[in-house]
C-alpha cells in the first residue's frame, strides 16, 4: 500500500500529464509527441512534488 504523502505526489503527477497531454493534442501534436510530453511532464512532477511536499 501507498502512504498518504505517496499517493498525493502520484495523484497530482498524473493530473499534470493528463494536462500536459491534453494541451499538447490541442495544440495540433499528433497523439504520439502528445503522450510523449505528458509523461515527461509527469516524471517532472513527481520530482517536483516529491521534493515540495514534506
């Protein structure tokens, strides 16, 4: 099981790629390159969440 702090770090990590993705595809990106961002901005996230919440 995750602990609590673990599973907000992954819940808000996911929200910022679903995003990143989404706006990504809007943007006129073919869905391969929009999935790509996304889950770079999604391992960006967590580093950056993992880091700020204590």
């Amino acid at each position: 099981m995750l602990s609590q702090r673990a599973a907000v770090v992954f819940l808000l990590a996911t929200l910022v790629g679903i995003g990143a993705a989404v706006l990504s595809c809007l943007a006129g990106n073919a869905w391969p390159l929009a999935v790509s961002v996304g889950s770079g901005a999604s391992a960006m996230a967590v580093v950056f969440f993992n880091q700020i919440i204590d």
